[in-house]
C-alpha cells in the first residue's frame, strides 16, 4: 500500500473518531480544537488512537502543536506500530 492510500485512511478514520466524539470535523483541513475539540475530547481521542495504532501513536505536544486532521494523521503514521484500519467506502 502507498504511503498516500494509508495517510488518507488515517485521515478517515480521524474524521469518523472525531465525529463519534461529536465534533464538526468533514474534512482532513479542518481543525480539531476549531471544531470544538477541549482536553477531554483530545484525550479520547489520543487513547483511541493508542489502541488502533500502538502506544504513542499520538503524542499530547503533537496534538497541541499542530492539529489539523491532515497534521494529526501524519503524526500518527510516522508514530504508528499497528497498520492502518481498513476502512469501507
């Protein structure tokens, strides 16, 4: 699978964590705390992204720093010690 293909599913499956979280989150652009993300919220959503793709797939500082979905998949693949979820289209 190429890089692209697996950033892309990263990037869904943010989107529909994110949604299950409640936030208003449709595209890779937007921003996790612009679309109503608080601590808590980045919590889940950083444990969430432990248990699919392995310990420290999501650092808190990383999250902070740069939180788009697009910037927040790139962190989790270059983290990542579990494949990337399959996702149905």
């Amino acid at each position: 699978m190429s890089e692209i293909a697996n950033d892309q599913r990263v990037e869904t499956w943010l989107i529909g964590v994110c949604q299950e979280l409640g936030l208003k989150v449709t595209t890779a652009e937007d921003d996790f705390f612009a679309a109503g993300g608080t601590s808590l919220s980045a919590v889940k959503l950083i444990d969430r992204a432990e248990e699919v793709f392995g310990e420290d797939a999501l650092p808190p500082d990383d999250l902070f720093a740069e939180s788009s979905i697009r910037a927040v998949a790139s962190v989790i693949q270059r983290n990542q010690s579990r494949p990337a979820p399959v996702t149905g289209s």
